[in-house]
C-alpha cells in the first residue's frame, strides 16, 4: 500500500475525527512524575452548564496518541521578546517567529447560540496532535510559518509506532499589506485592496490550506503591554473547517475574529466564529455563533521536529512550487475559483501523491515538479 495512500487516508479519518490522549498525564521537561490514569472524555460544559453531561462529551475518534513531556521553560523566542528598547516592528516580528516550535495542539470549540426553531447545541469539538511549526521566510516585512503534523501512536500493547508525517497548513505574514484575497464563500476568493492609511502599522496573516491553496486572509494589529503580546484580527470569511463540512449542511461559510496571544511555554489562538448561510442575492444569514481555543503547548518529548525537517528534506523543492504557482495565481488574478474534485480526487490528494512519491525515493527533476504542480492547480481553477 502506498505511502500517499496511507497519508491521504490518516488525514482523511484519524486526524479530522480527532486524536485522543494516551490516557496518561504528561510529565514536564524538568521532572517525569509516575504517569497516572486521566479520563478519556471530559463534558464540555462551558457555555451550557445546565445540559446533561451526555450532551457536552465531546465528539471525535478514538485513536490514541503517544503521551507527551511540556517544555516548560520560557522558551527563547519567549526571552528574546521581552527585550527592552525594541521597536514597535521588531516586537512584532520578535511574536510572530516565536509561533515557530514544537508543539501539543489541542482543538476546541463550543457552540453557543443558534438561531433555528427549537434549537439544541450540538456537542463540541475536541481534537489534539503534536507538530512541528518551523519558519519558511524571515523577511523584514514578511514571515511565513509552516506546520507539520508528526503523531506517534500508542498501541494497545503498550507499544508505540510512528511517526506519522503529514504536511499541514501555512500562515504567512506581511506587513502594511494592502493587497488582499478574501473569501468570498463557495471555494471563491476576491482580490481587495486596501488604503495605506487603513493598513498603517497592521500585520496581515493569510492562512493556507495543507495543499497551499487559499483558506482565509485578515489584517489586525499587535500590542505589546505589561508582557503580553497579542494579535486581533478584523472579521474575516473563510470556507467551512474539516471538523465540520462532512457533518453540516446547513451553513457554507465559517466568518469570524481571531486574537493569537503569546506564551512563554507557547501561544494560544482564540476564535470567535459565525456560522453563515449565503444565497445569492440575499443577505447572509446568521446560522449560529461559537467560540474556539486552539492551545500550543511546546513539548520537549517525543521529537517532532526531526520528522518534520526530514519530510522537507525530501519534498520542499516540490511544495516550493505549489506555492510560487500559486503566487502567480494570486498575481494575475482578480478573483479565484476552485473546483472541489477533478476526475474525483481533492486537490490536496494530487499533491500529497506526487510528494510521496518523492518521499519513497522517486526521482523528479526540478522541471517535472514545476510542471506538476502548476498543471494540478490549473485544472481545479475554473475560468
């Protein structure tokens, strides 16, 4: 069985169903204490408290990640920031590179009103994994972070297996940008540009889906005050999440506000989404609102970042064209379409296939990688 198979099927299930705890505390960098029993599910009560514990158990698969260690010295990028006399750019740039690093990811979020008759929340979301987060571009006005999911995987045996390596999503950020591709709902995306002053000490982030096609743009600003560093961003459209397109019909854009907010043992990313139905012509319709926290925990154990260095060893040359194809793309487009399969395959499995093909040892000259990866893009772009 091949390797973009085993890789397109794990991202398909085990990740998008969510990855549950080994059923162990995990111990710090500092000091490994006997590992102990914790519960498998915990009700998300929040926002709810008077809903029967069955109906905020949080939803998601069953499989079970390998235990973890937290770092839980403050981390350099932490150190570096806190820096006195720096510029307000500098510490700017100083937070968004200490995004970088390896990290538990835990996934959370809670529904907290709807608007539908006889409306009842439906159970939150909760998905963890660890990946690795290293740094692209570090330019004076512009950084660009990738993640890479690595999951190792506790067996019933007591054993552990992996690691499981698969490429994850991008942000990318640009200073005083004006030049932005919003989404606009239905896999559309619409070039907008934006007046100096409007932009004037902002940061864009612009978040990529893992096959490096579009996901969603906003522009916001940091502040720095009394050691927390902390983004917000304007409201935003983005397409729905994997968490929830194959459960839900009834809503075609997730749009919302985002704040990132630095740690000295990680970063935390706090969401505050509405759940939007859009006809043409209409109005769009408010379907429900919900709150997110996406928490990084730096780790010291297992190593993800080695996985992770090694999968770009063998397949940045080829994702380094995706995305200057997509580059030309945003360039000469005024507004982006995509089609959601091509002869029943996604996009991202076209990608991930050629890429692991490279990981097994294939050989591919600079040019095929190039021609492949603009020619797959170009036919999931409706004209």
């Amino acid at each position: 069985m091949s390797r973009a198979f085993l890789r397109c099927a794990w991202w398909s299930t085990v990740w998008l169903a969510a990855v549950r705890p080994a059923g162990r505390v995990e111990a710090t960098a500092a000091e490994a204490p006997p590992a102990v029993e914790a519960p498998r599910a915990v009700a998300m009560g929040y926002g709810w408290p008077f809903l029967p514990p069955e109906k905020t158990a949080p939803r998601g698969g069953s499989t079970q990640g390998s235990e973890v260690v937290l770092d839980t010295a403050p981390s350099p990028a932490w150190q570096a920031l806190q820096e006195p006399g720096l510029s307000t750019l500098e510490k700017d740039r100083r937070a968004i590179l200490a995004l970088a690093g390896s990290y538990r990811v835990s996934f959370q979020f809670v529904e907290t009103l709807g608007f539908a008759d006889g409306y009842e929340p439906p159970r939150p979301y909760f998905s963890w994994g660890t990946e690795h987060v290293h740094v692209l571009r570090d330019e004076p006005h512009a950084i660009s972070l990738q993640h890479t999911l690595v999951m190792f995987f506790a067996e019933e045996d007591g054993s552990v297996t992996g690691p499981m390596v698969t490429k994850h999503w991008r942000q990318d950020w640009t200073y005083e940008d004006r030049d932005l591709h919003v989404h606009r709902g239905n896999r559309t995306w619409e070039r907008v540009q934006l007046a100096a002053e409007e932009v004037r000490g902002s940061w864009t982030q612009a978040v990529f889906q893992v096959d490096d096609s579009p996901r969603y743009e906003a522009f916001g600003r940091w502040e720095h005050a009394g050691g927390l560093s902390r983004w917000t961003s304007g409201d935003a459209w983005r397409p729905l999440p994997r968490r929830e397109f194959s459960v839900r019909d009834d809503y075609n854009v997730l749009a919302g506000t985002h704040v990132l907010s630095i740690t000295p043992t990680g970063w935390l990313h706090e969401q505050h989404n509405r759940k939007l139905r859009t006809v043409d012509g209409a109005p769009p319709a408010c379907v429900a609102c919900e709150t997110g926290i996406d928490r990084y925990e730096r780790i010291a154990d297992p190593d993800v970042r080695s996985a992770a260095e090694d999968y770009f060893a063998q397949t940045g040359g080829y994702w380094a064209e995706v995305r200057a194809a997509w580059q030309d793309v945003f360039r000469e487009k005024e507004r982006i379409e995509l089609r959601g399969q091509v002869d029943g395959a996604e996009l991202y499995e076209e990608h991930f296939g050629f890429a692991a093909a490279l990981e097994e040892g294939e050989q591919r000259d600079a040019e095929e990688a190039r021609a492949h990866a603009r020619s797959t893009i170009e036919k999931f772009l409706i004209r």
